[in-house]
C-alpha cells in the first residue's frame, strides 16, 4: 500500500480493532520504510512499536507490517463482515474462520496472477499442494502459513490439542502414570485439596475451559479423543466404510459431559467458565493457578512461557479406558480453509508479494525464528546453533522479548529445519536448546517418564489416513448452502447449550434438552457431505 494510503488505512485500523501503532508508521515513513496493514483472526499481542528484530527486517526488506489480531468479544465473521460492508480493507488478511466469506465476496487478490516473480512464495508448496487450494475460479486467494515441513519434522514441544496439567502436580504425586479421564480428575481433586491456594496466594483452579466463540472446541471435542481416534475435529471416520460418524451424541460424549458436570458441583472446574472470554482465560492461566485443561498448545504457549517451572504444563493423551489407543498427535496437515491473503485495498500487490517472498529467504528466517547471531545465539565451528546461559536468560525476560523479537509467526514460515539443513528452524525445536531451557522440575519429570521432549509424551498416531483432517474441509463451510447451514445451526446449539449441561443442578435434564435441540439441525445434510468428501479424498490418495 503507497505511503499516502497506507496512514489512513493504519488509523482506520486503530478505529476499527483498537490497535494502537501511529507512531511507528510515521517514523517508518520518515525513513521511506513501505508500512502495510494486516488483520489476523488468530489471538495475539501487539509488539513494541521500536521493536529491534522488526525494524531489521524492515532495512532488509523495505517494509514493515503492522500486525491487528482478533481481539473483541465479536465473531470473527462479524468483524469480516463489517470490513465487507464498508468495502475497506487492510492490506492483509487471514480470514480464519471466515475466510470462504472474503474469497466469496472478492475481497482478496488472485496470488497466482502475480507469483511468477516471487519464487519463495511459489515454490512454498507443491504444484499439487496448490492446486488442492484453488478456488472454483481457477485462482489462488490465500496461503496457508503453517504446517509446512522443511526436510523432516522436529518437534519438541507437544503443539497440538491434549490434556494438560502443571508439573507440579505430577510431582506431587510422585509422577504417576495417567491414563484416563477418571485418573486424570482424580489427582486434580486430591492436589487442589492439599493445595487450595497457589504460592502467590490465590486460590488454584482444579480445571478451567475455554468455551469462547471458535474455542469452544476445548468443551467440546475431546469425546473423539478419548474413543481413540484422531482430530478430525468436525467428525469421527470409520475407516471401513468411509463414512462420517457423529462424536458428539456417542455413549462415550455422554459421560464425558456427565463427568464434568460431577466436577463442577466438586468445586474442581472454574465456576465462571461460562462467562470467559479467551481474554479473561489467558489472564486465568497467566496466574499459575490453572491446574489442567485441555487446549491446543499453540493457544496458550505464549502464556505458559512466561510462567515459573513448576506452574508449566504437560500434555496428557487420555482415553475413556485403557484398553483404547490414544491418537492425539497429527503432523503433516495442509490445512486448505484458511490462511494469508493480500485485500483489493491494497494499493501495491507486488511490494506486498515482495516484503512475504522476502520473509521466507534463510536469512529473514533465522532473524524471524533464532533471532541476532553473536546478540541471541552463537554458531560453533560445524555451523550448529547454540545459545549461552546469558542468552538463554534474556530470552525468559518478557519485557525484552515483546521488544526485540519479531516473528511475524502469521505469515508462511517453514517447520522443521532450518534452510541451512544443520539446524532446526527455530530456537524452540532445536533439541540441544530446549533441553537447556527445561526447568529442573521440567527436566524431573521428563526424566521420570523416561523421555527427553514433551512431544515424546504423546503417542505418535503413524501416517495420517487419506481423508484426514476434515476440519480442513468442515471449516470451509459457509450458510450459503444447506450442510453449510446446518453446521452453523450446530456451532450455535453446542454454544449455547453445551456450558448449561456442565453446570446444571440436573444433568439428566439439561443433557436431553441439549440433544432434543442439536437434533433439530440437518444433521443428515451435514453428515452426508463430510461422508462424500471423504471418500473423495480416499479416491483421490
């Protein structure tokens, strides 16, 4: 976006998303650093307006993007929706869960019109890989940034959805084995009992949920876990027939919502849950207080960074009884409904390709993921990347990371290793580092357990089956047509009805209220549809 635009587009987004950065763009414009606008429907922090890494990626590549995030109590198909209605957009966008929405309403640039120039961005997937993401007009509209494995997988950290519960706790009882659900709430209940109150004096939390717009998958969706099969998120797949099953009214649902129920009238689950914002629950969690809940990590990875090594998590791939096989972790996912695009607001394509093609070169990916040679980390004579003690430290300052790193983790990155092909692609997943960053009750644990990363936890499901995940597919749905419809109808009744059953006085009562409302929704309609396309995926493998 030219310079003259790119201001009245910046204070339009501090209006609109409550954003604040003016500043920086008009001393980015002083210096003929190119300012683009962004909004992501992902959650967020704004990062200092002097930041040090972004500033140098701004002298590398000519530009600087001014990253808004999802941070209202509102939807973010409404807030996709108002941008529509006025017509206005920022430069980029990462729609989320409206992203059909903005490609529906040609509110993003075909990308596949101008790429022939930006070969980083081009060859960031396959032909094949691209061609799953084109939209009905032939074109491309957006990019999805993650997920996109460079050589081979290293991750140390569990990312995805489990489970967890602080160290603490398994240290405390000495760190058993947990299998299932009834062991897993069975130590939260005798910890919280021995430890009302936390070391600062408030009182802990046995087990907190978040059920927050899109996020209420926490409540919802750990019934298909604990039957043993993977996240498939909208569904259940029995692999004989092909066919999409429903988790959410199998016996296994039922006693998961039974269970909780019985928790809450314990005092084990927050009480306000219902009335959380995601807000309010980073806040809840950021206290150290917060024994378990089950989440994604990477929803709340940000938060347990700036905890203390006992208030920490680790991740639990429980099940309804021993004799099922727990098949949480998925990796290699190319996730089609959502990602990154460039807005017809945007008043210079070719600079915004650009300043994302730039992004991807080896060096804006180590400044992105390992930061300043010789200031965050040292390299040895084999080219391996380690940091000091005195790095490692600096990095555990919150204050200092908001204003010196920059990640811009919403734009397309590679996973895996770095480009180098020696080291891993970021900080984070290089083994030798993580297990230096590990605090002592961390490295007990793991030590306990008999493994050396928090990935090693949790068991490793093998090679995805060819319809999986179906999310990616669920997650394009919009009410434009029926099963679209009928899923909306679906989100709407597990929202509203789903919190009542945890907290009712008579679950009996409450859960048929609950399943006499979901079955009013086309159910066959949504079902049938998955149905078909996974056996389209399975044909197509």
């Amino acid at each position: 976006m030219r310079k003259s635009v790119i201001i009245k587009a910046a204070l339009s987004s501090v209006l609109v998303f409550g954003i604040s950065g003016c500043s920086d763009i008009f001393h980015k414009e002083e210096n003929k650093i190119e300012t683009f606008t962004s909004y992501f429907a992902l959650n967020g922090d704004v990062i200092s307006t002097d930041n040090v890494i972004q500033n140098l990626i701004a002298e590398k590549t000519g530009a600087i993007c001014i990253e808004t995030w999802q941070k209202s109590s509102s939807s973010v198909e409404d807030t996709i929706k108002e941008m529509i209605t006025a017509g206005k957009y920022p430069d980029f966008i990462y729609g989320g869960s409206a992203q059909q929405i903005l490609v529906n309403s040609e509110a993003l640039v075909p990308l596949d019109e101008y790429w022939d120039e930006y070969e980083n961005i081009k060859n960031f997937y396959s032909e094949k890989e691209w061609d799953k993401l084109r939209s009905e007009t032939g074109h491309i509209y957006y990019i999805p940034p993650f997920n996109n494995t460079y050589m081979e997988e290293v991750e140390t950290e569990y990312g995805g959805e489990a489970f967890w519960i602080q160290v603490k706790v398994l240290e405390w009882a000495g760190f058993p084995k947990i299998e299932t659900v009834e062991q897993y709430f069975d130590l939260i209940e005798r910890y919280l009992a021995a430890n009302p109150v936390g070391a600062n004096g408030q009182p802990n939390i046995g087990y907190e949920i978040l059920a927050d717009g899109y996020m209420y998958f926490c409540l919802d969706n750990p019934p298909q876990f604990l039957d043993g099969y993977p996240d498939d998120g909208c569904c259940i797949v029995d692999p004989d027939t092909l066919t999409a099953k429903d988790y959410s009214t199998t016996p296994t649902a039922e006693y998961w919502f039974r269970k909780l129920n019985q928790e809450y009238h314990k005092g084990i689950i927050d009480p306000d849950f219902p009335f959380l914002t995601t807000e309010r629950y980073y806040e809840k969690l950021a206290t150290g207080n917060v024994l378990g809940m089950v989440d994604q990590h990477w929803n709340f990875a940000g938060i347990e960074d700036q905890l203390p090594g006992d208030n920490q998590y680790v991740p639990l791939d429980l099940v309804v009884d021993k004799s099922v096989t727990p098949r949480y972790k998925s990796t290699g996912i190319l996730d089609i409904s959502q990602g990154i695009g460039i807005s017809v607001s945007c008043n210079d394509v070719e600079s915004a390709l650009k300043f994302m093609n730039e992004l991807l070169s080896p060096e804006v990916l180590n400044l992105r993921f390992w930061g300043i040679e010789g200031e965050d980390y040292e390299v040895d004579s084999e080219g391996k990347f380690y940091r000091t003690d005195e790095q490692r430290l600096l990095h555990e300052d919150v204050d200092y990371c908001k204003s010196h790193f920059c990640a811009y983790r919403s734009f397309p990155f590679y996973t895996g290793m770095n480009q180098d092909g020696i080291n891993a692609f970021s900080r984070d997943t290089q083994q030798s580092e993580y297990i230096n960053s590990l605090s002592s009750v961390m490295k007990r644990c793991l030590d306990a357990y008999g493994v050396k990363t928090t990935a090693e936890l949790i068991n490793s499901s093998g090679e995805n089956a060819s319809w999986f995940p179906m999310w990616t597919y669920s997650n394009t749905f919009t009410t434009d047509t029926i099963h679209g419809k009928a899923k909306s109808d679906i989100d709407n009744v597990k929202r509203k009805y789903l919190p009542n059953v945890v907290i009712s006085s008579d679950f009996e009562k409450a859960w048929e209220n609950y399943l006499n409302e979901y079955n009013k929704c086309n159910l066959n309609s949504y079902f049938s549809e998955l149905t078909s396309q996974i056996r389209i995926r399975s044909a197509e493998k």
